[in-house]
C-alpha cells in the first residue's frame, strides 16, 4: 500500500479518483505549511488514509519482464564449526548442518515450532550451536536455544521479551553471551522503521547490552551498565572478558563513534583501550589473549565494514595499523594463530582473501575472484566463517551469472555444499567489470549488459549509483534492481567512485567534505567512458540510487541535463533541514569535519536545494514513512520543489518503511515504479 503524489506539471494524467482527489488535497497543506509541520502530521495522515485498498496496477512491460525474473533461495548465514568439520546454514529460516567435505544437510528442527531462527553459532568444542528464534507479535521478542549437532533434540534456554541478536558461546561451553535490549519495541538498528513519535518528546534511550545465560539454570544476568550500547564484541580465550565496540546514549546515532572496550564478564566494568580517530568493527582477541584485532576506516553504516586492520594490546596501549596504504578493503577477519590474521577484503570490485603478520605488515593475497563471497547471500561486503585456525572457510559464492550457494573449504579451493539453486539461470546480460579515468584518477564499476545485446543498434543506459558512500558495488545475483533493467533491454552501469570500497582507505576518503565534487565527476566520467565503448542512446540515459545514491540523483540532476530520468529513493535534499531531523546526525562529522551548525558552508556547496531552480529531469522519488536515516520530510522537499518548479515529478511514500524495506510487496512495487519510470521518459525522449 503506498501513496502517490502527482506533479502539478504532471496533471493532465490524472483521473478523478478519491486516492487522487486526496493527493490534490495533501498538496494544497504542503503549500500552506511549514517543512517540519508537514513533516509530523504527514505520517499520521498518510497512515490512516492508507487502510483503504490500493487499485490493482495495470500490466507493463516492466511488470512481465520483473515478475519473469528468477527467484534464487536466499542463504541468510553460514557458520563453520571452530575444528573445520562441519558447516551450518539458515535458508528460509531454518537451520541445517553438513559436513564441511560434503553430503547431506541434517535439518534442526524444534518440534511444534515454525518459528525462523536465526544468528546460528558454534561452541569451542565444535559440538553443539546456538540459535534465535523470533516470536509474532508488534514488538520483538525471541528464544534462545542450543542443540547438539549428534545429540537430542533442541533446548529452549530463554524467552525474552525485547530484541536479541549475536549469541556467543564462552570458551569453556557453561554460559551463553547475548546482545539483548530489554523492552525495545522494535528491532534494533537505524535501517529499520522508527518508532513514530507523538506527545512531549523526551527521547527514550534502550541501551544493547551483553547479558549472559546459565545454561544449566537458564538465568540471565545483565552484564555491562544501562548507559552503554554495546555493538559487537569478542570472548577473552579465558572467558573471564570480552572486547567490545561500544558508547553511551542512543545505539542508532552513536555507532560512529563507539570505542574499543575491555569489558569484566563477571562486574560488568567497562575500561576503554583504544579510541578511535575513524569508524570501527570486527572486534577479535588474540588466540593467546593479548591483542585485539579490528578494522578502522571511514565507514557509513554498520554493518557496511571497510577499513584498515589495526592490532591494539588487549589491555590498551598504542595501534598498529598492519595495511597501511593498502589499495584495497578488509572487511572481515579472524585469528589464523597469534601472529597472524586471515581476512576478506574488496580489491578493485572484486571479492579477495589474505592474510596479513601481527607483527609485520606485510600482506599476502590468497586469493581473488569477480564474484561476492561472504557469510550470507544478503551480504554488503566480502566476507565469510573462518574455522578456529583459518584453515577452512565457509561462504556463499554468487555472481552475477551464478546465484548463491555454500562452499567450503581452504581458501580458493572450496568445496559446493549445496545445490540449492540448481537450475536457476539469469535473465539479464553478461556483467563486466570496467574502469576509466577521470584525471588522474582510476575509477572502477560493473556494467551490465542488455540481455540480448548485439551490435549494431544503440540502447539506453541506466546509472545505478550505489548507497554508502563508504560502500561499492560487486557482481552479485541481482533480481530486483540491474538484473531487470538489463532484461528491459538497457545498458545498467554501477560505479564505484571516490568515497567507495575497493582502492584503499585514502580512495574511501576522497569525497570527504567535496560531497558532489570529485564523487560526482568520477560518475559522469564513466558515462563519457562507456558511451565511447558502447553503443549508448545519447538522449536515453537514466541514473538512480537510494540513500547516498538517492543524493547522488538529486545533485545529478541540478549539474546536468544529460539524463532523460531520475529516480531518487530515500535522498538527502537539504543538509540543514536534514541534519535536525534526522536520527544517526553523528556519522555526518566523519565526512564534513564539522556539524552544519557549526560549518553551514561546507554543506551548502553539496547541497542538492541550492541548485533546485537548474533542474529539468523527470524525477521520480520513493521513500518509506518511518525512514529514520534520511526522513520522509526530505523527499517530500524535494517533491515540493520540483512540483513547484513544473518538473514532472511523482513521490510514493510507503508506510510503515524505514530506510530498508522490509515488505516484499513493498519492495517489488519500488522496483516496479522505478523501471516503469524510466520505460515512460526513454519513450518519451525525443528520437
């Protein structure tokens, strides 16, 4: 169910229906309100309208061409066991466990429960693994439970109310360690949808703390304090502490600027023993108990890991950055033995093994391959499950020609485990990793080709700019976004500018207070770049993104009218207005050097609103209700503008959405909007 909002440019298609005639009316109060007024009562006018039906859509093209997109399983994780001897992965919410040499997957079922489980872990002993199964319900509640891989059936430990996630057994197997909000009333994370707010505001902080459970007794014990938010952490080899990621106050704004934590399993106190300049994850102690390992770099999101691995001794002192001016991005580690760690990393848009000395940085590539490897179909960056001594890997390997499956094994000489998509072929082009230079500068992407492609005709192109920035695009199983537009029939081309992963940390940082400068030029080179290779429709290009891609499209369009469509899902249109509604304003300091009150300047030389009066693209703008990483209202900014500029224009809000969209209705009507969007303005251009 979604909203829609017509141009007024855009008026000669509308027919009077009551959805319609409500649109017009809602754009009479935007005219007539203040930003943030619209902004409040916005979402709870739109949430009551939206309980009546939505009209069936008429049939497309776009429509036949993405409902004939095949549907690949999704593997959700994978967990090697710490001895290497078997692997354990989660499809459709249920758990199986194989041999890491291959065989047939043993099912883990909980009799007389169909509830999906998730975060599956392994105990040292590699004898028994831990799970989470979520419970219906309006707010999150979840068990916790571990089986014996040869053994009975599975134990129910805990029934929470609140969110839990990342359950880590302590070395010596007595206790099980969980990141628990007690209370939160919805899962946890700034990509989900936010809470709506109502009444006097007074911000309610639930803090992520490490609980542990007695598994003889099942009693839970709250371990860190009430005013930290923990992110991650790691078992000391003793089990008498863990090394965490943590900082006080709200766990959706402070992430980025969490401290690395030694933290007492038994008092709970917390002593900090490193404070980092940039970002930081992937927290891992030493095999002998006497460093931490961790990746540091400027990073966008949780979760969107990329950096620098760094060594700092586990009860404090001064870092080592063991890949210094590295040209690629670790994004994954582990222990291999003290003295040496095997991690994954983004090297030039491909997914890449190595491992690195804890005492000499000198980094060795094990292996490199165009594909995305990691610990989970859904995965944002390379990585994988490595056994206790890094001698064999588990990962989902996908392509885009090859949909996901799990392998394992010594690194590049893995082993399929599953044939769960066996059959399933792409429906889209053949995807190619290209580059081009702009300048001096090296630049990295993969084009898709049209399906079908042969020379002698021209096509038309669309621009997929990814989120982040601090993020890149790989040749992964993409059914919802490129896969479809290269099944249209178009070119579909994702680069990976300054500001993205895959160069090294100084490449990361290029677009630092020159958001739209350099980012922006690194784009449209690439346009230049592939419209000389290949046979581009000059008048047919269109460009899209969501998040930091979502700006990326507005600012595109207030630079250039090269692109004959826009489609702008979730984008920042004015930083001083977002920064004082949005809920993660801290991740913004990173990449400005200042907040916008403080340095107004830097953000009005990349700010889309600036330059609203040069725009001419046909732009179409999605963005769900209760998105909290960049709010509706900036959408709707945007739609106002444009709407009052005369440029044909749409906004479709979706309800009860927040940054990632968690509705597979929803998602597919986004897809869908969007490619019948760029079919309407292509047909449109002028021959």
């Amino acid at each position: 169910m979604v909203l829609d909002y017509m141009s007024p440019g855009c008026r000669s298609r509308c027919i009077p229906s009551e959805k319609q005639l409500y649109s017009c009316a809602m754009t009479a109060r935007i005219n007539s309100c203040s930003r943030l007024m619209f902004f409040f009562s916005a979402c709870m006018l739109v949430s009551a309208f939206l309980s009546a039906q939505d009209p069936p859509a008429l049939s497309s093209r776009a429509a036949s061409v993405l409902d004939s997109m095949p549907h690949a399983r999704r593997i959700t994780e994978i967990a090697v066991s710490p001895d290497g001897s078997r692997v354990a992965y989660i499809v459709d919410g249920q758990i199986a466990v194989i041999s890491s040499s291959g065989g047939s997957p043993r099912a883990i079922a909980v009799n007389g429960s169909s509830n999906p489980f998730r975060a599956v872990t392994w105990s040292a002993d590699s004898k028994r693994i831990a799970f989470i199964a979520d419970l219906p319900g309006d707010a999150p509640a979840a068990q916790v439970w571990t089986a014996s891989v040869d053994g009975p059936a599975p134990v129910k430990h805990a029934e929470l109310q609140g969110y839990v996630q990342t359950p880590r057994f302590s070395p010596e197997g007595s206790k099980l360690a969980i990141l628990f909000i007690e209370g939160m009333p919805r899962v946890a994370g700034p990509l989900q949808p936010m809470t709506p707010i109502a009444g006097v505001i007074d911000q309610e902080i639930f803090e992520e703390r490490i609980a542990t459970i007695d598994l003889s007794t099942g009693h839970l014990t709250q371990v860190t304090p009430g005013d930290m938010y923990v992110y991650e952490y790691d078992w000391t080899p003793d089990g008498k502490a863990w090394a965490a990621t943590a900082a006080p106050g709200s766990g959706d704004a402070n992430w980025w600027i969490a401290g690395l934590y030694l933290v007492n399993a038994q008092s709970g106190q917390m002593h900090e023993i490193y404070k980092p300049k940039l970002e930081l994850a992937e927290p891992h102690v030493s095999p002998d108990g006497k460093n931490v390992a961790f990746i540091e770099g400027l990073m966008s999101d949780a979760g969107l890991t990329g950096g620098e691995i760094h060594v700092v001794p586990a009860d404090g002192g001064t870092a080592r950055n063991l890949t210094p001016n590295s040209k690629t991005s670790p994004s994954a580690l582990a222990w291999k033995s003290p003295d040496v760690i095997v991690f994954a990393q983004n090297a030039d848009g491909n997914s890449s093994f190595a491992t690195v000395g804890a005492s000499t940085a000198a980094a060795q590539t094990l292996w490199s391959g165009e594909e995305l490897a990691a610990a989970t179909t859904d995965a944002w960056v390379p990585g994988g499950s490595f056994s206790r001594d890094g001698s064999v890997t588990a990962i989902a390997r996908q392509s885009a020609s090859s949909p996901p499956e799990v392998w394992a094994g010594p690194i590049g000489k893995w082993k399929q485990l599953t044939r769960l998509n066996a059959g399933v072929k792409p429906a889209w082009g053949e995807m190619r990793n290209v580059h081009w230079m702009n300048g001096s500068t090296r630049v990295q992407g993969w084009l898709l080709l049209p399906k079908d492609y042969a020379s002698g005709k021209t096509y038309s192109l669309v621009v997929n700019v990814h989120g982040g920035p601090s993020w890149a695009c790989t040749s992964s199983w993409d059914e919802s976004e490129m896969g479809p537009q290269s099944a249209m029939g178009y070119f579909a081309l994702c680069p990976n500018p300054r500001g993205s992963y895959g160069q090294g940390e100084s490449f990361t940082q290029g677009n630092v207070k020159d958001f739209g400068g350099g980012d922006f030029q690194d784009i449209m080179a690439g346009v230049d770049s592939i419209s000389k290779e290949y046979p581009i429709d000059a008048k047919r290009i269109g460009i899209r993104g969501h998040s930091y891609g979502g700006y990326m499209t507005m600012w595109a369009e207030t630079q250039t009218h090269r692109f004959a469509a826009a489609v702008a899902g979730a984008g920042i249109s004015d930083w001083l207005s977002y920064y004082g509604v949005n809920d993660i304003d801290e991740w913004m300091i990173p990449f400005f050097g200042a907040s916008v009150y403080d340095d107004p300047a830097v953000y009005a030389k990349s700010d889309p609103m600036h330059f609203i009066r040069a725009v001419r693209t046909p732009t179409l703008i999605l963005v769900g209700d209760r998105d909290g990483e960049v709010p509706m209202e900036q959408s709707v900014e945007w739609w106002h503008a444009l709407s009052t500029l005369h440029v044909p224009t749409k906004l479709v809000v979706y309800p009860n959405e927040g940054h990632m969209f968690i509705k597979p209705a929803d998602a597919r009507d986004y897809a869908l909007r969007s490619l019948e969007w760029f079919e309407e303005w292509f047909a449109k251009a002028p021959q």
